[in-house]
C-alpha cells in the first residue's frame, strides 16, 4: 500500500468520524393546508410511506413521528420515476420543537408537466409555546406586509413573506381588531386590506393572509382563520387519538 493510498484511507476515515450521524426524533405533529385540502400526500422513508389527509381550515388527525428532523413528503397519485414519488415538501423540525404545526403552503399551481410544491412553515403547537388567548398573523404573500391593529392603527408590524407575527390578548373573551395590511408598490405603500380580525382568549387562533383573487374585490389581500382550543389540543395528543407511524 503506497503513500497515497494510507492518506486517502484516513481521510475517509476521519470524514466519516466528523460527519454528523442523522438523529432520529420522536415528534408529534399534525398538519393544515392553506389553500385546499391535500389528499394524495404521504410522508416518511420512501420505503416505507405513511398516508396523511391534510385539510384547510383545521388541523390533520396528530401523527406519532419517528425519524429524522427533515420530514419528507411526497405525491402520492403522481407517477413514480425510477420507483420513487416526486417529493413535494420538507419539514426541518428545529430541536426545541417537540409538537410541530406543519403549515402547508403551495409554490405554484400544479399542472401536467408539474407536481404541486410546497413551501412548509413549522411552528410549535404546545399550549405553552401557544397558549390560550394567542394568535399568529401569517403571511401567506411573496410580499412584506406592513401590518396596523386596532382602531387607532397604534399596533404596527412587518411580516416577511412565509412568516409570522405572535400576538396575545388579556383582557376580554373575544377582541375585534381592526386589521389593515399595506404593501409596497413601486416604492410606494399600497393599502392591500381593510377588515377586521377576532382574535379569542378561549382559543389560539392562526389568521392567514392570502392573496386576494377575486377581481371584484377592492382588497389585495384576505384574511381566514383556523381556531382550536386547548381541549381539543388535549383530545387530539391522547393515545386513542394518535396515528403512529
């Protein structure tokens, strides 16, 4: 064995000392799409793929998760090529987040040459990292949203696009915020929604920012909710209610 054949030896060696082994996690986590339900999705080893039916509006039925932080999903009702689905998201799980929320965004419009993608946002869904009476604003645009709450507008913010904002109310059941989002527009600020939003203290409660569609609207920008309470939270953690993969 000559002299470069030893050192191409323990560089690989050391390589593979220094490569970080890929840690499997034991996660719960539940899933809401943002635009229409997704049905034909699946997730986990592409040997080894666990259905999941992600609905609009509320939550997915808790998936009990072993396996690394980048959850994979994949299309389903696609065509295999080379015997795999096409992969369609992937959900990095950070570390401090046991529980995640996984918010499905969509890329793009699917169509025959491509397979629907999606941007995921990962939150964390405990009652203590979202608690009662505490909502997120999530923008949902490609654009920042210059955001001002309540009557006087006092409350001010920027929302960077596939991001949120995390607010809290403390003194009544159910506050009506006025909510106006402006984006900027050749250098100059559009006002891109005028309405109103409920946040509840009985509830953590997700608003969503889309963009506006319909061109009869003055608005550029709508707003939709997804509400849960804490019982329900408990309800879906519980044992008989868990998909296990």
């Amino acid at each position: 064995m000559n002299n470069k054949t030893i050192l191409a030896a323990l560089f690989l060696l050391l390589l593979n000392l220094t490569l970080p082994a890929q840690e499997k996690r034991n996660l719960i986590f539940r899933a809401v799409a943002t635009d229409s339900k997704i049905s034909e999705i699946s997730y986990g080893a592409a040997d080894k793929l666990i259905k999941l039916s992600i609905p609009k509006g509320y939550r997915s039925t808790a998936q009990k998760y072993t396996g690394p932080s980048a959850i994979q999903f994949y299309d389903t009702s696609a065509p295999p090529v080379d015997g795999k689905f096409p992969l369609v998201a992937k959900a990095n799980i950070p570390k401090s987040i046991s529980v995640p929320l996984l918010i499905f965004i969509p890329k793009h419009e699917a169509n025959e040459e491509k397979t629907r993608q999606y941007h995921v946002l990962v939150i964390s869904d405990t009652p203590k990292d979202f608690p009662s009476g505490s909502y997120k604003i999530v923008n949902l645009t490609n654009k920042s949203l210059h955001i001002a709450l309540g009557d006087d507008g006092s409350e001010k913010f920027s929302v960077k696009p596939y991001s949120h904002y995390d607010g809290k109310i403390t003194n009544s059941k159910t506050v009506s915020k006025r909510f106006k989002a402006y984006v900027k527009v050749d250098r100059k600020m559009k006002e891109a929604a005028h309405s109103r939003i409920f946040p509840d203290k009985e509830s953590r409660t997700l608003f969503f920012a889309y963009p506006e569609n319909n061109p009869k609207s003055n608005n550029l920008i709508r707003v939709s909710s997804v509400t849960e309470t804490i019982s329900t939270y408990k309800l879906a953690m519980s044992s008989e209610s868990l998909n296990p993969n």
